[in-house]
C-alpha cells in the first residue's frame, strides 16, 4: 500500500494554525479564573429521569344513583302526632305514589296515539293543514286509483253524473299496447294533437329536439280484417310496429308548439336552444321565425302562443323571466322582463289576447295587460293586473275561454281562478288581493322529481258541450280530468301503462286526450 506523504503547510497556514491554538488557551484561563472566583456558571444538572412505568388514568368515579324520596312535609301542620304510625303510613304512601309517578313516565306507549292529543307545544295539531303536508303522502302509488267507478255511481247530481260517466267511458287505443308507441326517442316535454276532427293525429316533442307525429287510426296486424290475403296473413304473426314519423327540428329541448289558427298544415314550436321556428306540412320545411342576433346568447325560450285575432303575432316566454312577442311579417320583436326569476308557462286569453298569464319560480302568478306599458323608454313593462303568491313554486298557468286560470305549483295544489268580465275591464284595471284569491283548490300530488316532465293542467280549447274542462297527468300512473269547479271527471288508465303519463293534452274539440311518459311512449284514450 502506498503512504500518502504529508501535506506541508504553507507560512501564512502555520501563522493561523498558531493564532488559533494560542486564542483557545486564553478562552480557558479566563475560564478558569472566573469559576475559582465564584463568578461562573453553575453546572447544569441533569434532570432525574422519569421512570419508564405507564401512565395510569385515574379510575372514573362511580356515580350513586339517588332514590327518589317523597317531599318532606310537616306533620305539625297535617294535625299527626310527630313519629305516629300514622305519620309512618302517610310517609310510605306518598313514597310509593311518587315511585309509581316515575315508574308511569319511563313506561312506553302501547297502542295507536292520535298526533292531536300528542301534540305538545305551539298551534293545534291539523291534518289536512301542517308544515309536514309536503313531506307525507308524496309518493307515487302506481296504479292506484283514487276515483273510479264507485264516486261515479254515488254522484247525485245528474248532469254531473252523466259528464263523468261520458268521460269515464273514454276507452284506452288498443291498436298497440302504450309501451310500443315510442313516438319520439326521448322524453317527452310537449305534446298535442293535429285540429283534424277526422282521426287523432297526435304530435309529441322531446328532449332532444325531435318531433314525432303518429297515426291513431292505424291498427296492428293483429287487428286487420281477415279478408286480406295470404300473405298479409303471414305477415301478421311476426313482430308489428306502429308506423311513426320523427324529425330533428331543434338542437334542444322542444318545449312547446301550437298550430296555426287559420292554417292547419302551419305548427310553430319552441326551444330551450333559443329558437322559434315554423313547420310547413305542406312544403315540408321548417324555418326559423325568431333567434336572438347573437348566436351565442343562450335564451332558452319555454312556450309559445299565437295570437288568435292576430295570427301573424306570436307571443313566447323565456327562462331567464322574460315574454315577448314577434311578428312574423315584419320580424319585429318587443320584450319585456316580467319576473326576475324562471317562467314556466303562460296563456293567453282566447277571447281577449291582451291578457295574459304567467307561472313563475317566484311562486307567483301574475295576470298582465298588454293594452296599457308603462316605465322609461326602452324598459316599458305591461300593466299588472294583479297577482297571486303561492306557498312554492307555480309551473303553469292557463287560460280557458271563459276567463279562467288553471295552475299547478309544486305545494301540491291545482288552483282555478275565476275572472269574470274581463272583455269589459278598462285598460290598466286593477284586481284587488281578495279578487286574485282561487275559487277552486284541488289537491294533487304534483312531486314529479327530476326524470318525470312538471305536471300541467290543460284545458280543452273548443269543448263540444261547453263545459269547460281540463286534463292533467297522475303520479299514480292515469291522468286526470277537472271541470273548471273543480270537480273530477274521470281517472283514465289501462292495461300496458308502465310510466307516468306526465304530458296530458285534449283534443281541441273532440273528446280524445293524449299524454307522453319521460320515455318517449305515448298514451291515447278515446
């Protein structure tokens, strides 16, 4: 192994080296000096180390549970003899009462308890009217009815009974079983039927934008006549579907449409992509009526009507609170914001277009007259006739032809509001909180959650014995039919029916009614 030779130091390193070591011997004298002195100091000591046993928790103190004694009261006063037996025996039977009294407090309840006589503090106890009426009873019950054949025998009144016998009798199409008619791929979000009194042609929009129509006069091959021929026959044992037309008119939602009151081939819709747009039967085209300039504002618009003595004019509502109207000759648009908060629906008075109606998230619905706008110019607003508050949100609101509104808001209610003489009222009338109040409330379970369409009551347009009447889906899988009183007609249903009919709709005359489930299957009475 080589040795590594030593490293000499230079002159300036051994300077250093020695400046160093003669520095540490002066530190230590000084050192030393000061401790004789007595002015260093001390040595610290070392703590004693603590033992390496555990620690021990202190044992929790036992609690002793008091018996329960019996008050102490004066014998003197009660007129005993102090240490009598009978103030020994008056001693022990209050001791007892008082034990059993605890003993009756920690017993449990047996039997049926009635919440009124439990009630324990604030207002008495209501069951039709309390905080918790949102909570119970919501569930959907499928296929449970709640009226039927027997309310319709009990009816005492005749011509109310000959009414709900006449709907009652309204027969489920049994061309195809319901869940076979998908009339459009996706949820259905609006739905209609075609003015032809000759056959039902019903109209249904989905999520998606598409727009399905289907034939209810067509039949299965199960149904067809035996006098076709042989291979029609044949043809009839394997799997038939109904024949149904669809179209891809919107890139959204098909939230609404209406047909054309002096054209019937004319049907406008409606879209959560922002757009109005007119279907031509006839040509076999769909323009656009209205956008917004900017393509990348999103305006989701959520209904659509047509003025009846204006067709040309079309009225729509929007999501973010606004109405408006456009006509479609000169393109012109007017828009107003009427709720700071979602519409959902609104309705135009048949007779009297200047009226209208909305349902919005504020829980409110608002009739507004468009004769009289009032504010600056540039944010005009229509004149508010009045208003009523709901105690949640309102869905929809719709006008009849009899001036009345028929709404549906989710605290379970439908509620019909009655106006008379509004073709007399005065521009800018006013209605007092009291004249706002519903003449009719129906509860109904309107709790669709998020994969069933908002339930929303309809009114048949033109009905043939001027019976104003409305139809509305049922939670319970049926839907439901009202007159404007109030009173239930019919809860129509069937065999086949796998989903809730949320989406009802009459036809405008004949007594046929339409609904639509959340999976685009379409439901026909008639």
């Amino acid at each position: 192994m080589v040795k590594k030779e030593p490293i000499e130091l230079s002159e300036y390193e051994q300077q250093r080296q020695a400046n160093i070591a003669q520095r540490d011997n002066l530190l230590k004298q000084l050192a030393l000096d000061a401790r004789s002195a007595g002015l260093g100091p001390k040595p610290v000591s070392k703590p004693p180390s603590k033992p390496t046993s555990s620690h021990k928790r202190k044992a929790p103190a036992t609690r002793v549970k008091e018996e329960i004694l019996p008050r102490r009261t004066s014998s003197r006063l009660a007129g005993l003899t102090a240490d009598s037996e009978v103030a020994k025996r008056k001693a022990e039977d209050e001791y007892v009462a008082v034990q059993e009294a605890a003993k009756a407090k920690r017993q449990r309840f047996s039997g049926d308890l009635n919440l009124s006589d439990a009630v324990v503090a604030g207002k008495n106890w209501d069951k039709s009217e309390n905080f918790l009426v949102d909570v119970v009873s919501r569930g959907a019950k499928p296929y449970d009815r709640t009226f039927g054949e027997m309310e319709v025998r009990e009816t005492s009144n005749n011509e109310l009974r000959s009414l709900r016998e006449k709907m009652s009798g309204l027969e489920l199409y049994d061309g195809f079983e319901p869940n076979r008619i998908k009339i459009t791929p996706e949820r259905i979000y609006s739905l209609g039927f075609h003015p032809i009194v000759e056959k039902p042609l019903v109209f249904a929009g989905d999520k998606m934008g598409n727009l399905g129509i289907f034939d209810g006069s067509q039949q299965s091959a199960s149904t067809k006549s035996e006098t076709k021929v042989k291979e029609e026959e044949e043809d009839a044992d394997e799997a038939y579907d109904p024949s149904i037309t669809s179209f891809h008119l919107h890139t959204r939602t098909i939230s609404s449409f209406q047909f054309s009151p002096i054209n019937a081939s004319h049907l406008y819709t409606c879209s959560y992509d922002s757009s109005l747009r007119l279907l031509d039967l006839n040509a076999s085209t769909s323009t656009e009526i209205y956008a917004p300039q900017d393509s990348s504002l999103d305006e989701p618009i959520s209904g659509v009507e047509i003025d009846p003595l204006n067709p040309h004019m079309l009225y729509f509502s929007r999501l973010d609170g606004h109405v408006g109207r456009t006509d479609t000759r000169s393109k012109e648009t007017e828009i107003w914001e009427l709720s700071e908060k979602k519409i959902g629906g609104f309705s135009l008075h048949p007779g009297n277009p200047h009226f209208v109606a909305t349902a919005s998230l504020d829980r409110f619905m608002r009739v507004w007259d468009l004769r009289k706008l009032g504010g600056r110019k540039g944010a005009q607003l229509p004149a508010l006739v009045g208003e009523h508050e709901s105690r949640l949100s309102v869905s929809h609101a719709a006008f009849n032809s009899a001036g009345q509104v028929a709404t549906a808001s989710y605290d379970d209610t439908i509620k019909i509001h009655t106006f008379e003489g509004m073709r007399n009222w005065s521009s800018g009338h006013k209605l007092s909180e009291k004249e706002m109040e519903p003449s009719s409330i129906i509860r109904h379970n309107n709790q669709t959650g998020r994969w069933v369409t908002i339930l929303r009551a309809q009114w048949q347009l033109h009905p043939s014995d001027s019976v104003q009447r409305f139809c509305i889906g049922n939670m319970n899988r049926f839907v439901d039919i009202y007159t404007s009183k109030g009173e239930q007609l019919a809860q129509l249903g069937g065999d086949g029916i796998t989903a809730v009919p949320a989406v009802a709709q009459f036809h405008p005359s004949n007594d046929w009614v339409a609904a639509g489930t959340a999976s685009g299957k379409l439901c026909l009475w008639m």
